[in-house]
C-alpha cells in the first residue's frame, strides 16, 4: 500500500462534470489499494469572480490583504467540499480539511505567505481511518496571528508537495490540463517533446525560467525534502513526466545515449518579469547590497542580475535586474524612496521584455552548447539585452515581441523537435 | 459610547453595490461614536446557487453534512470580507472573522448546530483597537471535532444575539427587508401596522407562530440573555421595531389605552410544518412520551400536540403533532421502525396545512378574544383541524389553501389594519 498525494488544478475542478471525473479518478486510486491524500485549488474561474466583486467593492483592495486572503481562502472550501461529497456519492468515504485544519502554519505576509511547518495530524487520522482526505490548498493559517494567509502563485502545488513531504508520501502526483512536461512550451512549439523523467534540478531550472507547469517554489520544496513528483494529465491514464530528486533516482541514461554529451532537457520562456535599470550607482562597495535589500524589503525577488562595468569615468556604474511583473510597482517605489540616501541618479522600468533560457545538464563543460545557442538567436535575428548561466542553464532576456521566434529557433537548433504535436487543454493558475 | 451589533442578511448584500451600501451604513455609525460589531449572512442566492452545485455532484448529499457545512460556510466568508474590504474603503478600519475565530463554539450536529458557548476575545480586541469587526453568521466550530458548523435557519440572526449577549452590547440590531414587525405578514395583509415595541415573550409567540423577521433561537436567546433587539430597514433610515426582554423595559402602554383591555399584538402564519397522526396507539401511560422521544431522537422539534380522546373502544387512541416539513421524512422513518415496538396501528403524514396564531398580552383573561377569533374564521369559511394556546396565544392549523383567506379574516376582526401600506422588498432565508 502507497500513500499518494494527488493534486488537482482549478481547470480539473472547473464545474460539477470536472469534479464529478476528479471523484472517479481518486476513488479508482483508493481502490487499488492506495491511502490517498488530495490538494485540491479553486474552481476554474472562481478566483478571478471574487477579484471582480473585490474591485466592485472597494477601490483599493491592495490595502486589504488579510481581508483579501479571507475572500480568496473560500474558493478552495467550496471545490473540496463538493469533492468529497462526490466521493461519498461513489460510496467511498471523504472528508476535506481547510489549510489551517491540515496544519499549513506561515508566516503572516498576506497574499504570498510562506510555509513554516506543517503537522497533518487531522490527515493522517482521516487516511489510517481509510477516509480520502481532500485539503484546500493554496491556503494556510498565521503562526503569529492565528488568520487565514494564502500562498500566492502556484501555492496548490506548494500544498502538495509540503503534505506529500510531511506526511512521507510516495508520491505526489501533480494533474494539470498537459500530460507531461515538454521540451518547450507546446502552444509555442508545437513539435516539442514530452520528457519521461527528468532530475529536481533541471526541472528548477526549468520553472524558474518561466515554466508554467510546475511552480518554483513547489520544486524547490520537492528537491529540499527529497519528494517525487509525478506530472501527469488529469484527462488520460498515459504516464506524465516524472520528477525525481535524490541520487537513488537519477536519471537514467537510455541505451545507446553517449556519456559524455550534454543533455539538453529542454526550452523555457518567460513573460512575466520586467528589468530594473538603476543608473548612475556610485561604484563603491555595499551600494549593490544596499539596492538589493531596498528590493527585498518590499518583498521582491530579484530574478537575473547584471552590473555593466563603470563607463562614465566619473566612478559611477549601472546595475539592471529583473523581477516579476507584479512585484515591480511595489519595488520601484522603494527604489524612487531611497534615491538621494542610495546616490543613484535614475531608474528604468521595461515590462516589455521576455525570458528564454535552455536547460540541460553537462552543459558548462561542453562549450558547443553555447555557441550553438548563440548562433541559433543571431541567425533568428533575436536581440539579446541580458544574459545568465548556470551549471546546468543559460537564460537571455530579449524583446518581448521576438520571444515566440527564439524560442523556436533555439528549439530546433538542439534538435528537440519531436514527431507528435503535445495535446494542450484550457489553462488555470493556482 | 454604545457597542451595537448589526446583522445584515443575504438580500442586504446581494451584490457589489448592497455591500457597498451596507458598508456605508456601518462606517456611518462608526463615526456616531459607538463600537461596531456586524454580523452578516452569504450574499443573495450564494447559498442556492452552492446547494445546486452539490446536487449535480453527489445524489446523495443527505449522506455528507459535515461537507455540506464546509461548502455553505464558504458564502459568509465571501461577503464578511468583501463587506470589511468595502469598509477600508471608506477610510475606516475593520476585520472579518470566521464563526471560529469569533469563538461561537457549537455542538457537533451538523446543519442544525446548537450554540455551547461564545468567547469573542478577538472581537473584543478587534473593537477595542477601533476596528470594525465583521463575523460570518450562521457557523461555528464543533467543540468535540474542530469542524466547521451551521446553525441551520435563521442562524445568523441567532450568531448576532449571541455575540450580542457575550458582549453585552447595548442593542442588537437586526437589519432585514422590511420596517419592523407587522401586525401581519405585508405580503399576505397589505394594510398591516408596524409594531413600534414588543415584548420579547410575544415576539416568541409571534416567531414560534411563523413570523419569519426573526427566527425563533434568536428571540428565545434574546429573552434569555436580555439582549435588546431592534428590528428594522437597510433600505430606509426609520426606526423599526424594538423587542424589548426585561421588565425595566417593559411595554409602554400609549396613553389613552384601557389598562384591563387585551392588546393584540398581530396575527402570525406559517406554511412550513407538517402534521404527523399517529392512529390507534394503546392508551397506557407512557406511550406519549415514548412518542415523542423517538421524534427527538431524530432531532425533530415538535410544535402543536394533540391528543385525542380514546374513541375506539378499544383502548386505543390519535396523537397528532406538527414538525418542520424539513424534519418530516427523518421523523416519520423512525416512527415507522418502532412501529411494533409502540404498537401503534399506522401513521399519516399531511403537508398541506397552515397555522394561524393571534398573539397578545391579556388574552385569557379576556374571553371575548377567543369568540371573536374562533367567529371570524367560521364566517370566513375556514375549518379548523387542531387548536392550542398559551397565556399569549391562540394557534390554530387549518388547510393550507385557506390560510391566507383566514389571516385577513382575523386580522380584519381584531382592528389591526392600518392606514398606510407596507414596504415589502426581496427577501432572503438565513
């Protein structure tokens, strides 16, 4: 007997048809002989209707976070309630369990609250007992404050992976409306690849360039406490992509593959960031840090980083980074605070920008990749505007309008092509 | 400085702009000078369009209570933080708090849940800050399980004379569609007055007797507890109607009344009982009591009882009492297993009856009033199946199809009408 932990997505639970399917596919899991454990988001639209009747309210909602965390927080009551009754209604036993109920204790930053501990008392109860525990997720409770916190994007997942991590599950399936994870996004390359299994680490490098299937933070957990994670279509029975985190796991290499190549996992992009240029830094130690911590006070987090080398003669120098979209006003207004204590003379803001960025291991030590990458964007005819690497990445930041085209070039130049167009379903976000 | 409670139902924040109205309201009393404590249901037909959405995905949802509690608790959790995001929106500062939260503490059956204790310590401390707190009505937490609870109908009128009570609020006003408590239902008696002050024991018999402005937990709670109740018009700025329980604020008698005359206080109706017959139960003592123990037992609340004389000669007699149609399956199946058992001959079950209750001080003692009720319903036409009455009321149930004839009859015969006509706006159920 497993214990799986089984997470299903806004679009999987999008009207009583999607939850009435979800029912079925969890009481199959259970009656295979399985202790099943289920994260379950807000119902398809539900989330952006309670935006709305929120903006109709009031004028400005940003003011109210916690009230905001409140309104959102009922959006996963409703989908786990009708859950469970749709197992009960297959004759199986349920019972869901708010995030606070399931022991989901964070911190107090209201909207983007993150994970301290986690004791599913309440779940392990419900599952010796033979009962599906379905839990809201997405959501939490306030170790100081006792209130509700949400966990921002891509939480469901966070939810998932932190019960499945708690609880010593075998596995954690993740169900989302694609049947896997591909070499690069499916609606912008059509010909990309399903991958069968791939490493915690590629597949970070892989969300944290823009990735949508598998949120960051989600990975990172996963990597951090050695969970497996199974990413797979919740309108199929077909194996999805599995990602695997320790040593015992690794990848294996097929038959026939040379050892000594790169292995290239696949392409990434990302729309969601926006560059910072704050010119005219006075190039003295500190003043970067100094920056760096203005922005994480207003709880941003910096992506890429680049610091040109200090051209004005006058002992002054500009540093550009990138950070999402959402964070960016937040940010800037910061940054505009600090100007005369920082000694900056401007700052820039472009949200017209986007991300690509190739993964695969070995790829530091085989210097074919990059110039192969490179010449793949030049022959493209893509402007590159920043760039970073990692051991086992490389990401460029280039006009947003020329980012569908790199990504194809690129694509195509590491022969990822596959024979099989990927099959996409409507979206969701939690 | 007063502390005054306020509850808003569904129909009062509907949509986007009762919130916004709502919230107006309360900030407005704010800023008079008195602490706020608002209690508010799930907006307009949140509720109906959660219970459509559980039919479709389970044909049993009898079977899930506890998840039928989760899902609808989910609507007040919408609208207290839409209404607390609609009050920092006017400038004024204010928290929702979850029945939970709240302390409102209940026993475990779920649906109908039973108030065990309230210990408002964060409301407490939220008012005294100088906010407004904003607490989901209608639901609390199980003592025994740590789940969520609903207080079943009329909850939320009862969430706010609870929270009144624990907080010895100076008033407790119940804000609903119409003006106050009517000598008659509006819709039923057009040319209905508006009772300026009642005494909390008529507006028991008035509740207890179908008047649907309050429920009845709440005004036996609020004689209970002597919490002062003032029931009266989101629409209009109006004074309503008080329920007054103590005898410091005893009924004033307007000048000019005859002391020794009976004050009729209104004529009340009610659609929603049933009446069950048990036939030929063995006239021994005991088998009454036996009767209604196995109703209880199936958490039913009996209303009128009536026993007949034992006509069969055989030792035999018919008990007949009424129940909420809602509790009738429930009741019957468990009258239908100790068949045997009781030995009683068979049952009848009948939905199709009205009751009709006159309420007022002085009644007994005044034999004309039960002439002059019992001949405006025979000239009416209207047959009469059960009779029972109290120090302050007469009941009567009749045919359904002849309850609406029989309330204007009655009303007519006792000089209640009154000279304007009464504003009656959508209505709502929690």
């Amino acid at each position: 007997m497993s214990l799986i932990v089984q997470k299903f997505g806004g679009s999987s639970v999008g009207d009583a048809a999607g939850i009435r399917r979800v029912a079925q596919r969890i009481v199959q899991t259970q009656r295979a002989g399985h202790q099943v454990v289920v994260v379950v988001s807000a119902m398809g639209d539900s989330t952006d209707e309670l935006l709305d009747l929120a903006a109709q309210v009031s004028n400005d909602v940003a003011a109210a976070p916690r009230e905001m965390d409140m309104l959102l927080s009922a959006g996963e009551r409703i989908s786990m309630a009708l859950l469970a009754m749709g197992i009960q209604g297959l004759g199986s036993s349920a019972q869901s369990f708010t995030g606070s109920q399931a022991g989901m204790i964070t911190d107090a930053i209201h909207g983007r609250a993150r994970i301290i501990s986690v004791s599913p008392h309440r779940i392990k109860t419900a599952i010796d007992r033979g009962d599906v525990a379905i839990v809201a997720g997405f959501q939490g409770m306030s170790r100081e404050s006792n209130d509700i916190t949400t966990l921002g994007r891509g939480g469901s997942d966070t939810t998932a992976v932190a019960l499945a991590a708690a609880l010593n599950a075998d596995v954690c399936e993740i169900y989302t409306d694609v049947d896997g994870i591909y070499t690069a996004d499916p609606r912008v390359v059509p010909s990309a690849r399903k991958i069968d299994e791939i490493s915690s680490e590629e597949m970070l490098e892989m969300a944290a360039s823009g990735a949508k299937i598998l949120h960051l933070r989600s990975v990172e957990y996963a990597r951090r406490f050695g969970v497996r994670l199974h990413v797979r279509s919740s309108f199929s029975e077909q194996e999805g992509t599995w990602v695997l985190p320790s040593p015992d796991d690794q990848i294996k290499i097929q038959e026939g593959d040379p050892m000594e190549q790169p292995i290239i996992s696949g392409v990434a992009h990302d729309r969601s960031e926006a560059k910072v240029t704050v010119v005219g830094v006075p190039d003295i130690p500190g003043k970067a840090a100094e920056i760096f911590g203005i922005v994480a006070g207003a709880h941003s987090n910096i992506d890429m980083i680049v610091q040109n080398v200090s051209t004005h003669g006058s002992g002054r120098t500009d540093i550009s980074f990138t950070l999402p979209i959402v964070e960016g006003s937040e940010a800037l207004a910061a940054l505009k605070n600090a100007q005369d204590h920082v000694g900056y003379e401007s700052v820039d803001y472009n949200e017209k920008i986007g991300k690509l960025s190739l993964i695969g291991a070995g790829m530091r030590s085989n210097p074919g990749v990059s110039y192969r990458f490179f010449k793949a964007l030049s022959d493209a005819g893509v402007n590159i505007d920043m760039i970073s690497t990692s051991e086992i990445r490389i990401s460029v930041v280039t006009d947003a309008d020329l980012l569908d085209r790199a990504v194809r070039a690129v694509h195509a130049a590491f022969d990822l092509d596959g024979e099989t167009v990927a099959t996409v379903h409507a979206g969701s976000g939690r």
